[in-house]
C-alpha cells in the first residue's frame, strides 16, 4: 500500500492528483490513496470565502480551484480522475466554508467519512473516529482531527467544536494502536498555541506516524515528545517566489508486510509542477 500525502493545498484541488500522476507515471509505483492534512479551501459558493481566502483569490485564482473545477461537472477533469482512479481523504483546516461540510456532515451520520465534490473523489472524514484504508494486502488504521485549536475559548467554526472534542475523548479510551494521525494544526504548548488535544491524543493513544501542516514552519521530521511517534511536518502545498514547490510538500507513505516507511519526495521530481505549468500538465 502507498499513500500520498499533502497539506495546506489552498484551492488547488488538482494538484495533487496531478502530482501523483505523474509520480506513477515516472516511479512506476501505484499510489493507492491520498491523505490530505486540511486547508483544502473547499469554498463551493465564492461570498462564503473568508477575508483570507478572498486577499489571496485576488491574485491567485487558484484559491478558488474548490469552486472553479469541483462544483460542476468539466469532462477533462472528470475522464482524468476516473483514469486516475484514486480518492483523497482530507481533514478539516481553517480556511474552508465550514458551513457547507457542516451541512454534508450532517447529511452522512453514519459514516465516518463524506464525499464533497461533483466527482466523488475529495472526502472529508470527521474528527477523533477511527479509520481504515484497505487495499487487498494491507490495512492502513488512521485517525484525523481537522480545525485548529483555540487558547482563548472562541467558538468560530474555524476552531475545533465540542462534539469533536466529546469524539476525542471517546478515542481517548481505546486500546487500539494506529499507524497514522493527522492533523492540520499541532500542538505547541510550550509556546501557547495549537490544539491542546492534539497532545492528549498523543500521549494517550499510540500512532507511528503524525502528520500535519497549517504553522507554515519548513519540513521536518522528528520524534515526538512521546518518544514513539514520529512527527511530520508536511510543507504547505504552496508555490515559492520563483514558482516553485518547497522541500518536503510530497511523502509518500508504505505499508508493506505491515511495516511502515515513508518517502519524502525529491525535489527534483516536485520541480517539473510550476506555478506557471501545473495546470496544462
């Protein structure tokens, strides 16, 4: 089984699919699954945007790539994705129409995740449940928790809810272990910020990998506190001044005779995706 994963992805929904596209067609390697690790910027209906999304939109319409390319059915797109043949499961960020996955939410209770788009290919999975991703020879177990947290008890959509947090704690619980978490905000107790949560479900609950994005801090990979998970933070999906895609923006994950490894994706490869090209690839 190998999974890719991304963050911060703001808009352009394509991207990554096109990246791992073109990372099968290169590698020769069958990605099966995409992981995605929030600000997916899933704003179907442009007045909804937030005062961030519309600064960015006004320069950069691919901030509006949720709206543009995945409300309404455009045959290239979906021939592509059919071709492809791989979903992406995301988790909430902060910069989404919180609203519009509230209502999907609502609509699915009994899954543990939802469908989107007009393609059937972006999921959204709902906070602190736990998850399985199955190929015919391995089983991924995962858990996500989207939104960021909040020190000062603001209760804006943005910012984790309470029956996300009743979710968490039910997780809390579990003897289960898991091979991933992810998350878009991270715990930073230390310096005041992140979601304090984030720390509980780590010291309480044992995941092999943690990924997130959302602080806009480089790559980087370490063990966590808690001496067991490794914690990596995943370079927003995001173009530099030159047009190009930071270090670290891509991991490929494997589960192979259910031992886990990870792949951060060369730059070199990363490269042929300009800011000036990507969407005519």
């Amino acid at each position: 089984m190998k999974i890719a994963l991304f963050s911060d992805i703001h808009g352009k929904i394509l991207l990554p699919f096109k990246l791992v596209d073109l990372y099968q067609k290169e590698t020769g390697s069958k990605i099966d699954f995409i992981l995605q690790c929030g600000d997916l910027g899933a704003y179907p209906i442009i007045e909804n945007l937030d005062k961030a999304t519309i600064k960015h939109a006004q320069y950069d319409r691919d901030e509006l790539g949720f709206h543009d390319d995945f409300t309404k059915e455009n045959p290239e797109i979906q021939s592509f994705l059919n071709e492809l043949n791989i979903n992406m499961i995301c988790v909430r960020g902060n910069h989404e129409d919180h609203d519009f996955l509230d209502r999907l939410e609502k609509e699915n209770p009994d899954k543990s995740i939802f469908p989107i788009d007009i393609y059937g290919r972006v999921f959204v999975c709902k906070s602190g449940l736990e998850q399985t991703l199955e190929t015919e020879d391995e089983v991924l177990h995962f858990v996500g928790i989207g939104r960021i947290g909040d020190r000062k008890g603001r209760s804006e959509k943005r910012f984790i809810q309470d029956y996300e947090r009743f979710e968490i704690k039910k997780l809390l619980k579990t003897n289960n272990t898991f091979d991933v978490l992810i998350t878009h905000d991270k715990d930073d107790s230390q310096s005041g910020y992140g979601m304090p949560e984030i720390r509980e479900v780590l010291d309480n609950v044992i995941f092999q990998y943690h990924f997130y994005g959302h602080t806009g801090e480089p790559f980087r990979e370490e063990t966590d506190v808690n001496g067991i998970t490794q914690s990596i933070k995943i370079r927003e999906l995001e173009f530099n001044e030159n047009g190009m895609l930071e270090k670290g923006c891509m991991i490929i994950l494997t589960k192979e005779n259910g031992e886990l490894s990870i792949e951060i994706v060369d730059e070199n490869f990363t490269n042929k995706m300009t800011k000036f090209n990507w969407k005519t690839q």
